[in-house]
C-alpha cells in the first residue's frame, strides 16, 4: 500500500482550478488504488511553523554542529514534524495556482521548512548537492490566468512552474508531471472551461498508473 500526498497551495477551494483538477486527479488514482491511502493538507489551514529567527538559528546550530538550547530543540522539532510528514509519503500531488508570475506565499513558506540539509538533500565536496528524497513520483497542477507557452513572449514570466520543477528536483525528483490549466481569464469563460475540462481529462488519464 502506498501513501499519497496531496498538497492544496490555494484558499479558494471550491472555486479553484487547480483544485478542482487535482481533485479529479485524486478521485480517478483512488479508483485505480483502492487500497492506497491518501493524505490531504490544504495549506493556508495547515499549522505550519514559522521559519524565523529561531528556527534559522537552530538550523544553523545543527551545521555548526553545537547543541540546541531548549527553545531551539522545540523550534526544529515543530520543522522535523512537517518534514517527516512529507517523506514518509510515496507519491505527491500538489495544486498550485499562479500568484505574481509565482507560487502563492503559503507554498514558498512550506518549500522553505522542507528544503534543509541532511533531511531533504545532501552536500559533499566529492558529489557536491544531491537530493534525498527519491524514487517517487510528483504530479504538479498549475492554474494560471493567463498563457505562457514554451517559446512565447511570456515564457520567461512562468515562475511557476519552472520552480516547481527546479526546487522539487533539487531535492531529488526525478519523476516530475504536470498539468497546466490555461488561460482561465484571459480568454473569457467559455476558454476557461474548455482549458479546464481538457486539464481534467489529461489528470484522470496521469491517475492510472501514477
């Protein structure tokens, strides 16, 4: 039996593309995996820990290789608990909306408590970085409202996706899909709901053997 992660980067829920995709995503994979258990966390609801002065104080105690005080042990161990929530799962689905070009702030902030050394990835002079979460499969839902195609003039404004691909193979995915629904404004209604139903479709299809 497999765990599958499903991150919600998005406050909008029931109005959300991304969402609404990824959900249909998840409904076909159960349907398939019957037996697979599936874990979601929308994360503008989640507890996330603030990553500020004292956790970055703790983490650099680690690197330094002193020993915590008692506020720094209970800082980094709030850390540890979303990291090992995060890689004790097999596969992952994130919805992630397009917020200023990016990913909206709540996303940044859980990346950010994810991506620390000898949790996530590794460094050596020999090897230089190498990313320890391996052999699993990721699937990347992006909704945006506008178009940026590969090759188009506003290819180099997609810092979506392209991060999520850069940050997500940092820490050492290999397998990285996604499904990208566009333009869900700027081509007016009727647009939309054709983009979104070719995204629902082409999700369902990924489910089936993901």
């Amino acid at each position: 039996m497999s765990k599958l992660l499903y991150i919600q980067a998005s406050p909008r829920i029931q109005r959300s593309h991304s969402i609404a995709v990824a959900d249909a995503f998840v409904g076909e994979y159960q349907r398939a995996h019957p037996d697979d258990e599936i874990v979601a966390l929308n994360l503008f609801d989640a507890p996330l820990p603030n990553f500020d002065g004292l956790a970055v104080q703790a983490k650099y105690t680690i690197l330094h290789g002193q020993a915590h005080t008692q506020e720094e042990q209970q800082a980094w161990k709030n850390v540890e608990r979303v990291i090992e929530q995060f890689t004790a799962a097999d596969k992952y689905v994130f919805a992630v909306p397009m917020w200023n070009f990016g990913i909206p702030y709540r996303l940044k902030q859980y990346i950010d408590i994810l991506v620390q050394p000898g949790y996530t990835f590794s460094y050596s002079e020999d090897k230089g970085y190498e990313g320890l979460v391996v052999g699993k499969p990721l699937l990347a839902v992006c909704a945006r409202g506008g178009e940026y195609p590969v090759g188009g003039g506003a290819e180099a404004f997609d810092l979506q996706t392209k991060y999520i691909e850069l940050i997500f193979g940092f820490m050492g995915f290999k397998d990285i899909r996604s499904v990208v629904v566009e333009p869900t404004l700027q081509g007016g209604p009727d647009v939309a709901k054709a983009k979104r139903q070719e995204a629902l479709d082409r999700a369902k299809e990924i489910a089936a053997n993901f």
